[in-house]
C-alpha cells in the first residue's frame, strides 16, 4: 500500500469516526430530553390541575403529533439535507417544551404539546437519515446501530430518574426547561456538526407522497420486513404494559417496578456490544436468522413468570427479554437500511414507524386486556404460555418469510 493510499485510509477511517461519534451524541441529547419529559408529562400535568379526561386528551395529542406527524412531511423531508430537518426538529420541540412551560389553559398547553410534538417527530426522522447514511460508509452495520442502542438505553437509565427527583420536589417547570435546553443542544450540534455525515445520495425529484409511499413498498423485501418488524413491537409492548400490571397488582411489588426497568436498560448498556458481534458470528451474518432467535428468546421470556414464581420471576424475564431486545434492534436496523430506497429514507423509515407504532399499541392493549380477562377468571397464569406460544408462532413465519428476502438484506454487511 502506498503512503498516499495509507494517508487516505487513515483520514476515512477517522471521518467515519467523527460521523458515528456525531450521531451516537444526538440520539443521546434528544433521548435525554425524549425520556424526561415522558417519565414526567402525566404528573406535570396533574401538578397543571387538569382532570383525567383532559389529561387523556394531551397525552393522546402529544402521542399521535410525535408518532406520526412524519407521514405528511416525509416526502418533503426527503428533499432537504438530514442536518436541517435534525436542526428544524429540534428547534420545534424545544420551542414547543419552553411553551409548555409557561402556557396555562387547555388551549395552549395543547398548542404546546403538538408543536413539541411535530419537532420530536421530524427529527426521528432526520437522525434516522442521518445515522442511514453513516451506515453507508461503515464497515460495520451492527456495530453502529449497537452503539445507537447504547445511547438510547443510556439516556432511558439517567433521564427517568433525575426528571423523577426534580419533579418530586415541585421543580416541574424546571424540568420543562431542561428537556427544551437539551433539543436546543442537540440542534446546536446537528447545526455545527452538518457536514460530518456524508449524505452521498442526492435529493429525489418532486413527486406526489402516495406515489412515494407505493415505491417504498413495492422495493423487495420491504412489506415482509414491515410485519416481521410489527411482531418485534407487538411482543415488545408487553414489557412496559402487562409486566406493570404483574408486578403492581399480581405481585404487589409496585414499588420494585422502576428497578426492573433500570435493569433493562443497564444490561443493553453493558452488553450490547458484546452479543450483537457474537450473535452475527454464530448466525455467519444471516440477519433475518437473528430476528427469529430473537423471537425464541422472548418466548423464553414470556415462560419465566410462569416457571418462577414472585419477583425472582420478574427479574428473568426482563434478562431475557432485554436479549432479545439485543438481539433484534441492531439487526432490525441493518436490514431496513438494506431494503429501503436511499434517496427516499425519510418516506422509508416512515412506513416502519407506523408498523412499529401499530405493534407497540395492538400489543399493549391487547395483552393487558387479556391478561386481566384471564386474571379475572382465575386463570391469569396461563397468559404468559399463551404469550409464549406466539413468539414460537412469530419466529415460524419469519423463518418462512425468510425465502423471498433479496440477498443483500439477509446477509446485510455487518462486519
């Protein structure tokens, strides 16, 4: 190798340094502020003297607005640099939080929120685009996304409770303050930083948002990968939902809950970087075989609470499901950058944000209604069998489903 060829390797390999450590501090600024103010909103809230039905209405405003107000803007999105839809986005939801801080009434807080809203939503996007196209130039996938995880499980384990301290003290407005400074943060560094990542692919042409979509869809693998992602959410939703009811009613632990959550985080911290290479070496790089062992595992999982009795039982199941929580979300990130459009990321990741969406809530709801309904007749035990037996059924049909995967999706690069 040449002294100019080494320079340049050199200098690449330090680029793509900078661009992974840019994106790994964004997705840790905006989850700091993200997870602060959702471990906060109901109780700063009921502090505002809302009842329970306006409460209803603000989270339900402030949900729908930072889920899916992307589906409109995704096309137009797609046609402007990442950095300044991140910056737009954050520049939003740190508006829409020091609003938040000072509005009063029903009218203004919901103004607050769904500006709040709109700017989380863009820029999920924009870093998504953006941490894309570092991706690119990797040559390591998984680990990437790995250390996208850690960030978010990070910001999740120090967020929560340090939001939790002030507003036990009152300090809800100073908490407001602190979620708008860490977005306007986060856009400071996306501004500064915007020509760390390389975007590569130039801006699509002007087209209508349906036609948009139906290209998305109609690129190989890409309604296949949008169900088998649907599944991940909808076994996922459990986790924050029907194990808060086990714990807090069945095994009246309420209290012990927060630890189990802290848990959760913690073992993605400290272990993700670790069992996403070995999973890839295992598997000889086959991705989509990684997800249906995922799925095994959460049927692991879901057995533990059956076998184990008490709050031992608990804490296996959420070693458990944090392992397969590790063992889908690099991989399920490598392969939908494999599957969708380059030029259209925005539109792309847009689709499985609804499918992630639709699992999570259908998921939620449907195994806290199920899980009650076997409670209430005796039986609520066998919810975790019945649970457990889906996995099994989700892992079979992504095996299936496997066959009609291109090549380059199953075997996405990951080291």
């Amino acid at each position: 190798m040449t002294a100019s060829a080494t320079t340049t390797t050199a200098y690449d390999a330090r680029a793509a340094r900078r661009a992974t450590a840019h994106v790994v501090t964004l997705y840790l600024l905006i989850y700091l502020g993200y997870y602060g103010v959702m471990s906060t909103l109901v109780v700063t809230l009921t502090a505002a003297s809302f009842d329970g039905g306006q409460i209803a209405v603000l989270v339900m405003v402030f949900s729908l607005t930072n889920k899916i107000a992307n589906l409109p803007l995704a096309p137009w999105l797609d046609r402007i640099p990442a950095a300044r839809s991140s910056l737009l986005g954050c520049v939003l939801a740190g508006a829409g939080f020091m609003l938040l801080r000072f509005s009063s009434g029903m009218a203004m807080t919901v103004l607050s929120l769904a500006v709040a809203g709109v700017g989380i939503s863009i820029n999920a996007l924009a870093v998504k685009q953006l941490s894309a196209a570092v991706s690119d130039r990797s040559t390591d996938r998984s680990k990437l996304f790995s250390l996208i995880s850690i960030s978010v499980n990070g910001a999740a384990a120090a967020a929560s409770p340090v939001a939790l301290f002030f507003v036990g003290r009152n300090e809800h407005g100073l908490v407001l303050l602190g979620v708008a400074g860490l977005y306007c943060a986060a856009g400071v560094l996306s501004f500064a930083g915007r020509g760390t990542v390389d975007m590569g692919e130039k801006p699509p042409a002007r087209t209508s948002s349906l036609r948009a979509y139906l290209d998305n869809l109609a690129a190989p693998g890409v309604w296949r990968f949008l169900l088998i992602n649907w599944f991940y959410w909808f076994l996922y939703g459990q986790l924050f939902n029907v194990l808060a009811v086990y714990v807090s009613t069945t095994l009246h632990a309420a209290g012990k809950l927060g630890w189990l959550y802290t848990l959760n985080a913690l073992l993605v911290v400290s272990l993700q970087l670790g069992i996403t290479p070995l999973a890839t070496r295992l598997t000889r790089g086959r991705q989509i075989i990684i997800v249906a062992v995922s799925y095994g595992v959460f049927a692991l999982a879901f057995l533990a609470p059956h076998l184990v009795p008490g709050y031992v039982g608990a804490i296996v199941f959420v070693a458990l499901f944090t392992l397969a929580e590790m063992l889908f979300v690099p991989t399920g990130n490598v392969m939908i950058v494999g599957l969708i459009n380059p030029r259209s990321r925005a539109v792309g990741y847009s689709l499985f944000a609804i499918s992630t969406a639709l699992g999570e809530s259908l998921g939620s709801g449907a195994g806290v209604a199920v899980y009650r309904w076997l409670t209430d007749i005796g039986h609520g035990n066998q919810f975790w069998l019945g649970a457990a037996a889906l996995a099994v059924a989700f892992a079979g049909i992504t095996l299936v489903l496997r066959r009609s995967f291109p090549m380059t999706a199953d075997r996405a690069r990951s080291t």
